[in-house]
C-alpha cells in the first residue's frame, strides 16, 4: 500500500499577544499545538468550500435541466391574470 508523503512548509504570521495566548490555551485544551489546531481550521474552511462549490454546481445544473410539471408552460397573460 502507497504511503502519502507530506511535506510541510513553515510559514510566518503576525498575531497580536492575547490572541497568541488565548490560541496557545484553546490548543492545550485540545491535547494539539497551535500548528495543528491553525492547519485544521483551514483544512474544515476548504473542505466546506469545496462541498458548497459542488451543491452549487449541482443546483445550477438542477436549475438549467427544470422541472417537468407534465402541464404546458403558461403563457405570459396566464401568469399575470389575476386570482
């Protein structure tokens, strides 16, 4: 069976002190490093992009085939006469 190699990439941010400790406690909290608990909220925030992007490619699709309603379509003074 093929093992996935990962490769990390360090990178550099600027955050101010209280949100450093306050990030440092909520890891701790969860038994992880600040590393892992930052790559798995990016991880969720793509992986839900990725499913909204797919809903809406279905829904568009959905949209553009239409619903057979088995009737004819009405015409435009049948949709505007009053009730």
């Amino acid at each position: 069976m093929p093992t996935e190699i990962s490769a990390k990439t360090n990178i550099t941010i600027k955050l101010d002190k209280s949100l450093v400790r306050r990030i440092r406690v909520l890891a701790a909290e969860q038994g992880t490093s600040i590393s892992a608990l930052i790559a798995a909220r990016f991880e969720e925030e793509l992986n839900q992009r990725g499913r909204y992007e797919s809903a809406k490619k279905s829904a568009m699709a959905a949209m553009r085939k239409g619903l057979n309603l088995g009737e004819r379509p009405l015409t435009r003074e049948e949709m505007h006469e009053p009730q």
